[in-house]
C-alpha cells in the first residue's frame, strides 16, 4: 500500500515570454490556399503557432505544470505517474521530422550573408542593407520582413514570401527573444530546418534553471508546451466538466495515472531517439544552456508499459550548462548528436498498455520523496466510475497541428 501522499514543496512563481504577433499574422493573411498547402510541405505546420493565443487559463495550466517538475528525473512527477516532453511528440505536433545531424548549438559559427540571402531567396546586398542591431542582437527588424514579405507576395515571388513568413514565425514565436525582432539564433535554426532538438532543449534548460532559481521568466514556446501537457489530459468527464472546480491545481491533483492520455498513435511510425554518444540519455541543445532528458520515462507515450523502475543509466543526471559560461559540456553534447541511437517499435517489444506494481511504487516513492506542490484530491474519476475512459480506449489521434492559418 502506497503510503499518504505528502505536500509541502514550495511553489515558485513564474512569467512568460509574450511575443506580438501582429505583424506576424500580417505576414500570414497573404498566404493563399495553395500556397498554404505548398508552406506546410516545405515548412511543417508552424503556422498553427499563430492560432495558440494563449490565454489566460492556458498560462495557469503552464504555470501548475511547472510547479510539478522534478529536477533529478527531468520530467514532471504527478501523483502516482510521470510525463516527460519528447523530441517525438514535438515533431509529431509541428510536423517536422528531427534531423539526422547535429542540432542547432550557440558555438556553431554563424551563417554569412550569402547563406541568408539563399535561405530566403533574396539578394546579397538586400540581406546586407537590412541586417542590424538591437537589444544587443544582430538580425532583421520586423518592419523590413513585413515590407519584404508583402511585397513578395504581391508579386507572387512564392518562395521568398514563404521563406520570409517562416522566419518570422521561428524568430517571433519559436524562438523569441527581442520583440519585434528576429535574432540571428533563429535565423540559424531557420536555415538548418532541424528545429526540434532546440525547441525542446529550451523547455527542458529554461524550466531547470528557473526551478533552480526559484521561479522567474521561463524563456521557451510556452503555447507549444501547453498543446503537449494538454494532450495527455482527459477531453472529457470530470476534467473539464464545469461543475467541478476550475482551479487547474485542484483538477490536476484528482488525475491519477489511468487517467492520462497515454498512447500517441501519431509516433506509430516514428523512430524513437534513445540516445546519443556516450549519454544513455539525450543531451538537449537549448539556445542558452544544455541539458539531458530521458525519454525512457516517455515509452508510455508510445504504447508501452514499465514493467519495473528503469535503468540508473537511463536516467542519469548527465549534463546541464549554461552557454556563455561552459563551453565544454556544450562541446560534449555537439559531439554526442553525431551518433544518434535511433530505436524503432521493436526496441520496446510487445505493445502493452498495462500498469505494473514495481513500476508504480517506484513512481509513488519517487513523488513522495521530493512532495506535491499541491494539497491531495479525491480522483476526478474513482476506479468505479463506469464513466470514466480506459487508458487503452483513449488515444490521441489529434489532427489539429495540421490546421492552418
């Protein structure tokens, strides 16, 4: 039996990056059908970005799921279970494949102007004429990849006004930093088209520090992590029935582990990266700083039980750092991304969606060891509720990173 579950971890408070998007979605209302069909081949769904708002309760959903995450495991532990954000699901969501080559790390020597010009279909000259300083950065302003963009389209230059509407997304969504600026590390991350990597390396760094720090800015696509923490959140019954409490701590606190939505058969077809080099684990490339998650604590997302605790190795803590301050960690982690450990389904063996003891207890002392942030609450949805979903029964099949703008 398990024992009570104990609170009493401090909460930390935590702020968002908030881009405007207006000129973005300026940009964005150019676009025309097919050249929307003809965006998303080339450039995955990014547009969907600009449909999260995200709103105030999507904040306090960010902002409760931030008070869960345990810094040694790297993931969030809940009650009796752990999610853990993975490279797969990030792709899966933006509809862009992780590459097979070495992420986007802040040493790689920057691109030149040429390469610039030939990423976004403009002149040598127009890229040099235009790339300036702000906040300490080197990049474009948004005035001039709006007037560039706009004036692409209407003269139905395709490829430039796509190249400029995806740079603008990755610099004032993905990746933003300066408002109304588009920084020279998206513009590297844009060219190298491996987006992924640096995406989830900016949640797993930005949360870590902050945890550390005890709250604070978090720098990372807050609406992106949201859309993944509410995937794995029951769609309907007392979740998100209004006569229950709206408190999402209080909502979250009733979860208990068969109630998440576990198996994303979206990754079916998707390899898994296990690791890379000499980590048992993957070493993440943020744009300020690095550090290791473990997608082992993930494999349920994939349609696969834990049978008993995994492997020390496995979820070892390897590295963390800062960028401007340990070069060598960061050097480490570039040379692990060059022998990337690929798994595909029959690594995991037999589908199974079962909840095995071991597994759980080890789950349940991890969680008691550090505390909940928050009180205890009965189960939104008591083992006899014959309302309540199986875990088996509910996959997530979401469609919506597809929609366009």
């Amino acid at each position: 039996m398990a024992p009570p579950l104990k609170t009493g971890k401090r909460n930390y408070s935590y702020s968002f990056v908030n881009p405007n998007l207006k000129s973005v979605e300026c940009l964005a209302k150019k676009i025309t059908p097919d050249e929307s069909t003809n965006f998303r081949e080339k450039y995955g769904y990014i547009l969907s970005l600009l449909k999260m708002p995200f709103t105030k309760d999507e904040q306090e959903g960010v902002h409760t799921l931030l008070q869960f995450y345990h810094p040694s495991l790297r993931c969030f532990a809940f009650t009796d279970y752990l999610l853990a954000p993975t490279l797969e699901e990030y792709s899966s969501f933006l509809g862009i494949p992780v590459g097979k080559e070495v992420p986007y790390y802040s040493a790689m020597k920057a691109p030149d102007s040429v390469e610039i010009a030939k990423a976004l279909y403009l002149s040598k000259s127009v890229v040099e004429a235009n790339l300036t300083k702000k906040g300490g950065c080197h990049g474009f302003r948004m005035e001039f990849l709006v007037k560039r963009g706009c004036d692409a389209a209407e003269a139905k230059e395709w490829d430039t006004f796509r190249a400029i509407l995806a740079l603008s997304i990755y610099g004032i969504v993905m990746f933003a930093n300066v408002p109304d600026f588009v920084d020279m590390h998206a513009i590297h991350i844009f060219i190298l088209q491996n987006p992924i990597p640096t995406l989830l390396g900016d949640v797993y760094h930005s949360v870590h520090h902050r945890n550390e720090q005890k709250g604070g800015l978090v720098r990372f696509c807050a609406p992106l992590l949201y859309r993944w923490f509410r995937s794995h959140l029951p769609e309907r019954g007392a979740f998100v029935d209004s006569r229950h409490t709206s408190r999402w701590a209080d909502r979250v606190m009733g979860l208990r582990a068969n109630d998440i939505v576990w198996y994303n058969r979206s990754l079916d077809h998707m390899e898994v990266v296990m690791s890379c080099g000499k980590f048992k684990n993957v070493p993440l490339m943020g744009i300020r700083g690095g550090i290791n998650y473990n997608p082992i604590l993930a494999r349920r997302t994939y349609g696969y039980a834990f049978i008993s605790p995994p492997e020390q190795a496995e979820i070892a803590e390897n590295i963390y750092y800062h960028s401007a301050t340990n070069v060598g960690q960061m050097a480490e982690a570039a040379q692990a991304w060059k022998n990337i450990c690929w798994r595909d389904k029959k690594y995991f063996g037999q589908r199974d969606c079962a909840t095995y003891k071991d597994y759980t207890e080890w789950v349940e002392v991890v969680v008691n060891t550090r505390g909940m942030p928050f009180p205890p609450k009965d189960p939104l949805y008591p083992p006899a509720d014959c309302g309540a979903e199986s875990e088996i029964d509910r996959t997530n099949g979401d469609d919506a990173s597809q929609d366009e703008y």
